[in-house]
C-alpha cells in the first residue's frame, strides 16, 4: 500500500494531527509490549513445566528465563536492520513492518506443540519465536518514539515522548490482567492444556488495529525535510557509529537501570512472590499466583501514573535534572530490597507498597526516554541511533537480569544482593547521565554536534 502525499505544512508544523500522533504510537507499542509480557508472563506460570520439563523446578525456570533473555539479544539486531531502513526509506512503513514482526512472533507461540507432543523441538521453535519478537521490538521502540517526537511541538517533547512510554504499563495490563482472569476462571488442567494459547492468539486481533491505525500516518515532516536537504545516510549503522558514538554509549548507559529495574520488578517478582515459603531450594515469599499477580497489576497502575507525569516534569525541569533525580530515588530503593521485602512474607500490604514505590520509580525513569534518546541523534541517523541505544541497554540491563536476581538469592531467601545489583546499575546511569548534555532545547531539525552529548 502506497502512503498517502504529506500534507503542505508550515516548515514548524507536524505532518500529523497531534491527537493521531499520540495514538498511533500509544496503541503500537502498547501492542509490541502487550506481546513481549505475555511471554515474560509465560515464562513463569507456563514455559516451564511444558517447554523445559524436568524433576527440578529451578532448572526448569532457569531455562525459560533463558528463552526469555534471548530477545535481548535479538533487540539490537531489529534495532538495526529497522533502524536501517526508518533512516533511509521513512518511519511510517518500519513502524508497520516492525509491528507485522511481532504479532506474527507471538501468534505463533500460541499454536506451538509442547514438549511432551514432540519433544526437544519445541523449546526450539519457541526460542525461534521469541527471537522474531525481540527482533519486531528492536524496530518498534525508536520508530514510535520518534512518530511522537518529530510531530511534537518542540516545548512539549518530553510529554508528547511519553506517549509511546505508556504503552508498557497498558501492555502489561493487558497481558497480566488476561492471564489473571483466565486463571480465575479455568481449572488449571484447562489453563495448563490449552487456555495459556488465548492471550497469544488475541494478538492477532490487536495487530490489526495497530495497523489500522499506522496506516493512516503520514511521514513526519522533520524527515521529509531532511530527505529534500539530501541528508538521508546511505549506511545509518556505519554513520551511527563513525559521527554519533559518544551519544550512543551514553544512551545505552543512560537506559540501563531503567531495565534491570522493570524486570526485577515484573519478572523476577513474580517469580519470588509466588515460590513457597519452606519445601524448596530457595524459599519465596508464599503468594498464590492469582494474587500476586492481582498485586503486580496494582503496582502496574503507579507506573502508568507516573509515566506522563515524568514527562511533563522533563519538559517543565529538563531530562537530564527529573532522570539525575529519579536514578538516584532507583539506587537508594535497590538497597531496600531485603527490608521491604524480609518482611513480606504472605503479606500482602508489604508487598504491593514495595511493588507501588518500585514501579512509580519505573515510570519516572521510563517516561522522559521517549524524548532524551531520540534528541541525542540527528535526524539522519535518529531512528537507528535511538533504537541501538535502547536495545542494547536491553542486552546489559534486561537479558541477564531475571536470570542473575535468581542466582544472587540465596538459599534462605535472602535478596538484599539482588537489590545491590540494581543499585550498581542505578550508579553507572547516575554517571552516564551526569556527562551528558540537556537535550531539552535542541531543535530536531537542526544537526546537533556530536560532541555536545557530553555534559559541559
């Protein structure tokens, strides 16, 4: 399908109606991520018993975390081979390309045969599937996050970049809270047998509409500018890299405790919160699923809230000073870890208040990224740039995660190293973050130094 001709526009004017622009980069990623969490959801509750079986519960769920790690490393990759051509061909037909790759994925996973239909090929195919979803999210992120912020008015990026944020709580709203009711309404031998294929079959329902939705967009009027001036790189990543690598380490630095941090607080939680108390090699905090995911949910409903807040603070305050304050709030929080959570044990205000300051924190520090990524870039090279910086952080800060939280807690469970792990990662994006520049007032349009990522 052929896109339809920008509009004339004023030469400060977006390309597309504001309230599309937040729409279409709301309900995308709100998809991608609805996706992405009904695997990490899965990769607790179902993976392992029917992908991985063996008589060690433990090894069975080191090896889904396995699985669920191995988009990480496919999210670099989407970043660049969507990333390519977001830079040179447009934004508009990567975002609906990206989004095809995904909800194809995951559609997928939920039509696979298990472990016990026929054997050993199963994990395989789903490691197969999962690295398709890390590639379509690889894409996805940076191309949302500029079809919000090339069409925003420049004072009010940091809101208008939250846009896009505020797909991962809404997606993990989604994928949890369907999860939670089929598992409310089932016997577990129904959710165990074929139930747990809903949530990955509806994504092909969502898919549509996101597509309904892109497919209405035109492309933005920054990058139509910069294509007339010839300023369109031939090889973004080689571009990327030779012009542009002070803010691409720095990005990728910038977002890592943003990522050990959600996942510690989804993925690792939910595997902590519902472990046995006693009767297992390392003891939990004794929840049954349903509740701590009903917990889970509540605290997803604080990171929805602070999300857009963050990003009106980043426009009103600047990125660098609201992101300085929130990761140092991140560091201070690691280190509370064992005494929220030695407490918690079946108690439910103890959990959900850990759950409710650790994912407002989330939102906080996930909110102004929408906007200081993209704004590290010029346009030539912002659709890769951003998504190299955001995905690789994926890699250092995501991947290992869940899987380094299991083995620092220990075997009386313990996880006060688990909180000093987010910390540490809190502690290099302090000083990433510390060495680079405000962002808030650089124009999108115009070729920023690259010298100037660095803080003066």
């Amino acid at each position: 399908m052929s896109s339809p001709a920008a509009p004339a526009t004023a030469p400060n004017s977006p390309a597309n109606p504001r309230s599309r622009v937040i729409i279409a980069s709301l309900v995308g990623t709100s998809i991608e991520f609805y996706d992405f969490y009904v695997y990490a959801t899965a990769a607790v509750i179902v993976f392992p018993a029917l992908f991985f079986p063996s008589d060690n519960a433990f090894a069975e769920q080191v090896l889904s975390f396995a699985t669920f790690a191995l988009a990480f490393f496919a999210r670099p990759l989407g970043s660049i081979v969507f990333g390519h051509f977001g830079d040179r061909i447009g934004r508009k037909a990567t975002l609906v390309a990206s989004l095809l790759t995904m909800g194809i994925s995951t559609f997928l996973i939920g039509v696979l045969p298990t472990f016990e239909q026929i054997g050993v090929l199963a994990p395989i195919l789903l490691a197969v599937m999962r690295f398709g979803q890390g590639l379509g999210l690889g894409g996805e992120w940076s191309g949302a996050a500029l079809l919000a912020t090339e069409n925003a008015p420049e004072s009010k990026r940091g809101i208008f970049g939250s846009a896009p944020q505020l797909g991962a709580p809404i997606g993990f709203i989604l994928a949890n809270g369907l999860f939670l009711i089929l598992s409310l309404t089932l016997p577990q031998d129904a959710f165990l047998t074929w139930a747990w294929r809903i949530p990955f079959l509806l994504s092909a329902v969502l898919v549509i509409v996101g597509l309904y939705v892109r497919l209405k967009l035109v492309e933005a009027t920054v990058f139509q500018r910069a294509k007339e001036r010839g300023e369109v790189a031939k090889l973004p990543l080689a571009d990327v890299v030779r012009t542009a690598w002070r803010p691409l380490i720095l990005g990728t630095f910038i977002m890592l405790a943003t990522y050990v941090l959600f996942y510690f607080m989804t993925a690792f939680t939910l595997s902590y919160g519902t472990t046995p108390l006693e009767g297992v090699a390392k003891p939990g905090l004794g929840f049954d699923r349903n509740t701590f995911l009903g917990l889970l949910l509540i605290g997803v409903v604080f990171f929805g809230i602070t999300t857009p807040l963050a990003g009106w603070l980043a426009d009103k305050y600047g990125r660098r000073r609201t992101l300085i304050v929130t990761t140092i709030g991140i560091l201070l929080f690691g280190l509370t870890f064992q005494v929220w959570l030695g407490q918690a044990q079946q108690d439910a205000f103890a959990a959900v208040t850990f759950l409710i300051v650790g994912l407002a924190l989330m939102g906080m520090t996930f909110g102004p990224m929408g906007a200081l990524l993209p704004e590290l870039f010029p346009t030539r090279v912002r659709y890769t740039g951003s998504g190299i910086s955001y995905n690789v952080a994926s890699i250092l800060g995501a991947s290992l995660a869940p899987y380094v939280a299991l083995q620092l807690w220990t075997t009386d469970g313990d996880i006060f190293l688990v909180g000093l792990y987010l910390s540490g990662a809190a502690l290099l994006t302090l000083v990433a973050l510390l060495l680079t520049r405000e962002t808030r007032d650089v124009s999108l349009d115009e070729e920023p130094s690259t010298s100037g990522a660095l803080a003066p």
